[in-house]
C-alpha cells in the first residue's frame, strides 16, 4: 500500500478536526467563566458537547473526566479502522500509554484501600472498565484484597511480568513508585520496538518524535527527582528511560564515574539549548537560596516551555510531507494538549481559583 | 423581489447629539442601514470630528450577557427575541445589579451541583453493589446481619455510611451490605461495637432478600433524588427567566447601540454619522432621522454613481419563497453591484437539474414529506441542533421533491415503476431498451436531451453576462471577451455546425459561408481586443511598446481561442452528466425491481422494494444534489456571476455582532 492511499482518506480527516479543535476564544472563555457551573456550558454545542451533558447529568468534573478519557480510547479505535494492520498496531501501543494510565489508576485506588486504608467506595465509578487494548478484569483489581490477585488479573498481558516481579510486601514498604516507573519504561521499550512495523518514511517521523518524547521526559526526571527528591545516583538511573540523546550521554558519564546534577545541566545546555535558561536557575549548587517550591514550580514552567516546543514541532510537521504518520500524531498530541487544558481549567475551577492564577499556571 | 441588487445611496447625517440615542434605536429598529466609519469619509469632513467614546466597559457589558447566556444554557432556555417596542423600554443596564443576580443564581446552582455530585457519588456506589448482587459475584461484596453490643446507634450508623457500607435495620438484628475492599475500615467499626453475626441461617436468607430490596429502593430513592436537585437548577433559573430575559435584552440593545455608535463622530454639540441606505428606503429614513430630531439635522445623500462601484455595498432582495435557493447563492459569493441577482435562475435551473437526473413522482412525494416533517420538527424544537438533515436542508428538500415530482409525471416513473403513462417519454423504457414509438427511443436521445438543457443554460448564463455588462457600461468586454457577443456568435456557430456533424451521421459539416464567416468574424474582433484595449489604456495614459502589444495580443487570442473552444466544449458536455445520473437511477431501480422478482414471494418483492427505493432516495438524491449544485456553480455561474460584491449588513436587531473591542 503506497503512502499516499494509506493517508490520504485518514490524514485529511484528521487536519479537518485539526481545524475544529478549540479556538483560544473557548478556552478564554473558560478561564474568564466565574464559577465551574459556567465554564462548563461554555462547552455546550462544541466538539465537548458530551462533556456538559456529564455534567449536566451528575454534577461531577471527575465524571466529565472520565467522559474525556472515554473520547480519547474511541478517537484511538476510530484511528485503527483506518490504518492498515501494522500502522494498526502501532497505534494500538500508543493506546497501550492510555491503558497504562488506566491501570495506574486502578492499583492505586487498590493501594489506597488496602495498604493506606481509605474507603474508595465511590471513586471506583471514575475508572474506565472497559477493554482499552488488552483484556484486563478491572472489577478483579479494583476487588483484589490482594496484591496476587491483581497479578493473577493481568494475566496474558504485557503488564503481567512487571506486576509479577512486585510482592505486596514491596508496594507495601516502596509504595507504587518503582512499579510505575517500569510501567513507564515498558511502554517505551514497546513502542521503539513497535516502529520496526512501520514503513521507513514513518519510522523516521515517529523515531524523531519519540525520541525527543524520551529526551523530555528524562530531562524531567532529572530535574523532578535529582534536584526536588534529591535522589540518589543508582535511584536516578533506575528512573531514567534508556533511550535517546540525554540518556546516552548521562549514561557515560554515569559509568565513568564522573556524573553530578551540575553536569547534568551542562549536557542539556548543549543538546537543548533553549531549555538552558531555565535549567540553570534550578541548579541549587548555583543557586543555593532556592527552596523545594520554587523548583516545583521552575519544573512546571520547563515542563510548559517543553510542551509549547514540542506543539511547535508538530505544527511544523504538518506542513511537510501530508502522507505520513506525522499528520496522526500532531492530531494526537494537539487534542490531549487540548484535553488536558481543559481538564486543567476545570480543576482550577472546582477549586475556586482566580482568573489570574489560572493564567499563570497556564502560562 | 429584485431582479437587479438594489441601488443604493449613502446617507450622511448631522444631528444633535442629545438625540443621537434616539435616532440609534429608531435605526437599528428599522435594519436597513450600513454604517460607515467617519475616518473612512474624505479627508476634509473628518478634521473637527471626534470618536465616540463609550461611556460603560463594552467589555463588561459583553462578559455579563455571555454569563446570562451560560445560565439560559444551564436552564435549557432559548435566548429571547427583541422586538422593536424593546428598544424604547429597555435602558442602560445597571451591571452591579445585574451581577448580584448572576452570582445569587450562580450559588444557588453551585449549592445543587454539589448535592448532586454527592447524589450521584451515591448512586455509582449502590449500582456497582447492586450490579454485583445481580450478577452473583460474592467475591466483590459482603452480607452480614448480626447486633452491636454499644448502645450509641446513631454514633454506629455514622461510621458504617462513612465506610461506604449500607446499613438497614431488620426486626432486631442490623443488616449491612458492602464492597469487600471496604472491609478493612468497616472491619474496625464493627470491632469498636463488638459486632456480633446472626448465626441462624433463615435469618440470613430473609434478611438478604429483605436487603436487597431496601437497597434497590435506595437507588431509586438515589435517581429521584437526583432529579429534584435537577429540578432545583431548573426552577431556580426558571424563576428568574423573565428579570434575566430583561437585562439580557438590555445588555444586548446596548450593544447594538454601541456598535452603531462606534461609526459615529462628535463635535462639541452635534454627532456626525454615515451609512449606506438601499435607494427605495432613502425618504423611510430620512424622515425617522428628522422625527428623532425634531427637524433640528442635516441630511446629504450621496448617489451611488458618485462612488466607485466596487465600494457600494450589494443588497440582494429574493421572494421568501426562494430563500434555500438563495443560500446557494450565497454560499458562492456576492453578486457584483448592479448586476443581476442569480437567485431566481439558480431556483429554476437547480430544480430543472434535479428533475431531469431524479425523476420520480413517488420518491419525490418521500423526498418531499422527509423536508416537511424535518422542518415542521425544527419548528416545533427550536433549540435542537442541525442534524445531517439540516434545517436548511429540509427546507431545500420541500422544493426538490416536487420537481424530483414533476420530472416523474414527464417521464412516467413511480417508485421505479411505470404506473402512469409517461407525459414525454417512458424513461426506463428509454433506458431499458424497450421504447416504442415517442420522441426518445435510446440513450443517445436522453443524452441528446441533456445536451440541449446544457446549451439552454449556457446561453441563459451568456445573456446574463451581457445584462451585466451593459449595466456596468463595460463596452468593449460585453463585444471581446469570452462570454461577449462574439464568444457567443462562436458558441451559436459551433453548436450548429456540431448538430449538423452528427445528423449528417458523422459525415460533413455544413457547406455554407454562414459557418466560415460566423468563425472567421468574431475570431478576427477577438483577435482585435489586443490592439483595441492598447489604444484605450494609451489614451488613459499608459501607452505600450508596439512589440508588447502585438505580442499580447497573438499570446491572449491564442488563449481566448483556446479557452472558447475547450472551455465551451467541455461545459456542454459537462451537461451529459445529467443524462448520466438519470440513467443510473433508471438501472439501479430497475436491478432492484429484478431483485426482488427471484424469491416469487410477494411480501419479500415489496422489502426489496422498499430497500431499493430508501438506497436510491439516499445514494441517488444526494449525488443529483451534489450534481446540481456543481452544474450551477461551474456550469452557470462561471458565465456571468463575478462574484465581487460586497455584501451588504445594515445593522438589525438580528445582527449577530457583539463588543467591538
């Protein structure tokens, strides 16, 4: 199947809804909206027309949530039914990242109940249940009173051998950190492996991106759990995801021996340029004066700033080549940007915050 | 209804200002005016003028309608309508006023909101219970019946409700309902009042049953009161529809009001406006203007000839009854000012179309009710979104079923049967090869037919452009250009000379001087239009080198020449798509008729049937639309319709406009 009748139907499908998504008007008028009530109408009529009807109908934004979450499964669905069996496969992994956060959510309402012991009674209503990819019996790990009972649920999924290397003894005493963590490492591990299915012009785009993805997210990690936790060297490197430039060269100077967080910077500064600023007013030994709540909130910023460049490089890669898988992932990416600034907005208004502070935090 | 768009002249006014708010509101009232901004008047009339300045945040104005808006939204209400009699009885808006009332409303609803996040918390708590119990998954939930040592009930029956357990009381004994994985915090609970477990086993069962009924009670007791605390949001909106409805239509007759008086202008004393009025309204207004003002106002008309045309803004007025058509219209551009209005040609044409490509009088008849019982449902939810079938679309469906009606008399065709004797001829007889006698007997002949209609509106759309031309004074384009005489002199001799090919059986043309001089004449004039337009731009004073003009000029005939005869050919042809989709809605039908024959049973002949004609209403309905509208838009339009008006928005009650910041 050549590129063109591959993408054609699908690509121009997708840069029409790319087109509909929410215009900064809606979103404007979500922030300036006085009360949750309000910001949530402003949804009526729009593409999110489900989501006021959720409301309407409950009250509830962590139903609207779960609305969401329910949309972003069934767009991933609709995106297979028009892809070809392998680039079928790919997205089915990149759903697999959806059902990981699913299953995430799951242990720990299970963690919650068992380990920490709160009543989840409810809150188990604000989890999809529903098959994402794999056959996975969430009513059996939501009910485990058990840790073995949610391996035994996971059977026959990828999930299972990471699951299986835990006792309740260690989620217990560690907490869900190192099980996420691997969670989180597998997905990248099955995703790289999943462009080999992918024609080489795809593979090329899809490698590009995901491997700045990767960059990303390790440059987080190192900021979020060397500078904030302040972790150790061999508990960073447990955290990092072994793959892409920022790892490979973090890793060298790790196995020479030579690594420090102030050598860490330098490495960004040199691969990532424009993120230096940033980094470098988080480097405590600099920086003594600097307390845990600013660099949670420097963290935030680099977070946004990262995001608003990768948002950039999707808009640049849809105006190259339009019969490539590119055009799938800008769409991807904008929506849950899109999903998730909603999702902020309404968080910040459930809780009462002021138009200023939504913006800062948005910005 | 205009043939022509309507002439228009623009108004200038000078009145005093104490009653330029008057003379808004009985302008906007009327609706027919376009205003235009004072900095865009002559650089002379504009040095002692100032700009309006607004007296309130048009921003705030703006936030506290949108937060009237959201509330109607959340109570389900349509937004009011303003009437003219409002403009007179509705003020400048006191927006603090207005705000206490929103964020009174906005408690109200955010009190019950919460009520029924709590509610529905509630609900989802019970139906995954009671979804367990129906479905017998003992592992997932836990029964007990049994007593409490400790005498503080009210103390127990708090702690076991907020340990996400049920509790019900059944003759002496406690019955409580619960998930396993609540065990570990109601485990505690019951420990702390030494829960003792009834151990007789037809206690158990009774009471079971006994909790499994009070807990399906619960969830609807749960649903119902949900619906109060929905009702609640309701009425609470609903009580204050009216006092709501009011600042509403304020915040927006201030708007309106504010958006006309953005174009105003001020001296000391007096207010300085401009705008363009239709001609036929110039004494309407003109007298509002001076009733508002006492008398006390200058009014200048300026005519239209005294502006450059391409600046006059376009009115369009079509009868009610062509409104869909108009759309159409619409959809493709502004008319040029003074020209034509497309409208009525494009109703006549379009239904023509539709009829010759989906002729039939009883999936018209379908066609028709579908447009009919949209609308009048439309009509009866005003609030209801556009479906596939739009709203518009239904209206459009009420024209195109009688003419798919009309088409169906002519060519004799029911629901794909030939249940009446055809008025012209027998379509599926045409097609199906089995025609006798009548003026179409083959393909050849409907493809023949559809030609003609092709050449029919061709030359429609040609005359037309000369209208145009003529009312525009553009002389030499209505004799040299394409869509001129002479490209119509060439189209006319071609036709003949094609007609005469194929009646001679493909053998000769016809062998008169009439068919070289009705060539060679116009193609000599067109080639003229080169050197003829290079002596007009030389006496405008932008004269060209000899060489460049007898280069364009060979250069642009070699394209006209090239353009008519392709571009001509290719339109007529075109036309063959009519016959096309008439054919394929003959042989689809008559397929299906054949289908339904092979199970020999009659009730199965009729479901075919039926399948047949709801796919064809489908399938074939929309491709002789899609088709239609195509013909029309480069077929028809490409002839004469510009496209290079400006469309012409006086400013209305109904205008859809809001702050100007």
């Amino acid at each position: 199947m050549s590129d063109v009748s591959r993408y054609a139907f699908i690509n121009a499908k997708l840069r029409a809804r790319i087109g509909e998504l929410h215009s900064n008007e809606i979103i404007e008028k979500m922030i300036k909206a006085p009360n949750l009530a309000e910001a949530v109408s402003v949804l009526a009529g729009t593409r999110h027309d489900s989501l006021y009807k959720v409301y309407d109908e409950t009250g509830d934004i962590q139903m609207v949530e779960l609305a969401l979450f329910e949309e972003e499964v069934a767009f991933h669905r609709e995106l297979i039914k028009y892809m070809d069996e392998n680039t079928g496969n790919f997205v089915k992994v990149l759903m697999e990242k959806i059902e990981e956060a699913n299953l995430k959510n799951e242990v720990r309402l299970w963690f919650a109940a068992n380990v920490l012991h709160h009543h989840i009674s409810y809150h188990s209503s604000y989890v999809d249940k529903e098959k994402i990819v794999n056959s996975i019996d969430y009513y059996k790990i939501i009910n485990a009173i058990s840790y073995d009972e949610i391996v035994k649920a996971l059977e026959g999924t990828p999930y299972h051998s990471i699951f299986s290397k835990f006792s309740n003894k260690d989620i217990s005493k560690f907490g869900l950190f190192p099980l996420e963590n691997m969670l989180d490492h597998l997905w990248y591990e099955r995703l790289f492996a999943s462009f080999d299915d992918l024609s080489s012009k795809d593979e090329k785009v899809a490698r590009s991106i995901y491997l700045v993805d990767v960059d990303i997210k390790n440059m987080l990690a190192l900021i979020r759990y060397g500078l904030y936790y302040e972790f150790n060297k061999k508990e960073l490197e447990q955290v990092f995801i072994p793959l892409g430039s920022v790892y490979k060269a973090l890793k060298l100077e790790m196995d020479a021996g030579i690594f420090k967080l102030s050598s860490a910077s330098r490495i960004i500064k040199r691969l990532y340029p424009d993120s230096a600023p940033i980094l470098l007013s988080m480097d405590k030994s600099e920086h003594p004066e600097l307390t845990h709540s600013d660099i949670a909130h420097k963290t935030l910023s680099l977070e946004h700033y990262l995001s608003e460049k990768r948002k950039k490089e999707f808009t640049k890669i849809l105006s190259g080549d339009p019969f490539t898988i590119g055009t799938m992932l800008a769409y991807i990416f904008l929506r849950k940007a899109e999903d998730n600034m909603i999702k902020g907005i309404l968080s910040a208004k459930y809780y009462h915050w002021e138009e200023e502070k939504i913006r800062r935090e948005l910005d | 209804m205009n043939l022509f768009t309507k002439k228009m002249k623009m108004l200038t006014a000078v009145i005093p200002s104490d009653k330029s708010e008057y003379v808004v509101k009985a302008l906007i009232g009327r609706g027919v005016m376009e205003f235009v901004r004072v900095e865009d008047l002559p650089e002379e009339n504009r040095k002692l003028v100032q700009k309006h300045q607004s007296r309130i945040s048009i921003q705030s104005i703006a936030d506290m309608r949108a937060r009237i808006e959201s509330v109607f939204k959340q109570g389900n209400i349509q937004l009011p309508t303003i009437e003219v009699s409002d403009l007179e009885a509705y003020d400048r808006p006191d927006t603090g006023e207005v705000k206490r009332l929103l964020d009174a409303i906005a408690d109200t609803i955010s009190r019950e909101r919460e009520n029924q996040r709590l509610i529905n918390q509630k609900i989802n708590l019970v139906s995954e219970l009671v979804g367990y119990v129906d479905k017998k998954e003992e592992e997932y939930y836990q029964f007990r019946v049994g007593t409490i040592e400790k005498t503080n009930t009210s103390d127990f029956e708090e702690r076991i409700s907020s340990s996400g357990a049920f509790l019900f009381n059944y003759n002496d004994y406690y019955m409580i309902l619960s998930l396993k994985r609540d065990n570990s915090r109601l485990d505690g609970v019951l420990d702390r009042f030494v829960w003792t477990e009834c151990s007789k086993p037809e206690v158990q069962t009774k009471a079971f049953a006994k909790a499994i009924e009070l807990i399906k009670a619960k969830q609807k007791e749960l649903e119902s009161d949900k619906a109060a605390v929905q009702k609640k949001i309701t009425d609470s909106i609903l009580n204050k529809k009216e006092e709501l409805s009011g600042y509403w239509k304020s915040f927006r007759v201030f708007e309106l009001c504010e958006h006309v008086e953005n174009h105003f202008s001020h001296t000391k004393n007096t207010t300085l406006f401009s705008g363009w009025v239709p001609a036929e309204k110039e004494k309407e207004i003109e007298a509002i203007i001076n009733d508002e003002c006492d008398g006390k106002c200058i009014i200048e008309w300026t005519d239209d000839t005294a502006i450059d045309r391409s600046k006059v803004p376009v009115s369009v007025s079509s009868a009610k009854i062509l409104e869909p058509f108009e759309v159409i219209v619409d959809n493709y551009a502004t008319p040029e000012y003074g020209s034509i209005n497309p409208t009525p040609f494009v109703a006549i044409s379009y239904m023509a179309m539709f009829a010759l490509m989906f002729a039939d009088i009883g999936q018209g008849f379908i066609i028709f009710l579908i447009g009919l019982l949209g609308t009048l449902d439309y009509k009866k939810h005003p609030m209801k979104k556009d479906g596939l079938l739009s709203r518009y679309l239904c209206r459009l469906l009420m024209y195109l079923g009688p003419a798919s009606m009309f088409g169906g008399l002519l060519f004799g065709s029911t629901f794909g049967y030939s249940w009446i004797p055809a008025l012209w001829f027998n379509y599926h007889a045409v097609v199906n090869g089995h025609a006798e006698g009548g003026l179409i007997h083959d393909v050849y002949g409907i493809l023949g037919v559809t030609i003609k209609f092709g050449i029919i509106i061709i030359f429609t759309g040609l005359i037309l452009n000369w209208i145009n031309l003529i009312r525009k004074k553009r002389y030499l384009t209505l004799i040299f250009d394409k869509n001129g005489i002479m490209g119509g002199i060439l189209y006319a001799v071609g036709i003949w000379a094609c007609f005469y090919f194929v009646g001679s059986g493909y053998k000769s043309f016809p062998d008169s001087p009439l068919l070289v001089f009705g060539i060679a004449i116009p193609a000599f004039v067109i080639f003229l239009k080169g050197p003829v337009m290079a002596y007009v731009h030389a006496k405008q004073g932008h004269k060209e080198k000899l060489s460049q003009v007898i280069m364009d000029t060979i250069m642009e005939f070699l394209i006209d020449a090239l353009e008519i005869f392709s571009g001509f050919l290719s339109n007529t042809l075109s036309f063959m798509r009519v016959a096309g989709l008439g054919i394929a809605h003959v042989s689809l039908m008559t397929a299906f008729e054949d289908m339904s024959a092979i199970p020999g049973n009659p009730v199965a002949k009729v479901l075919i049937m039926i399948l047949g004609n709801v796919l064809v209403i489908a399938i074939e309905g929309l491709s002789a639309g899609i088709q239609a509208l195509r013909l029309n838009y480069y077929e028809f339009f490409n002839r004469y319709f510009t496209g290079r008006g400006i469309a012409f928005s006086p400013i209305s009650l109904k205008s859809r406009i809001s702050t100007d910041n």
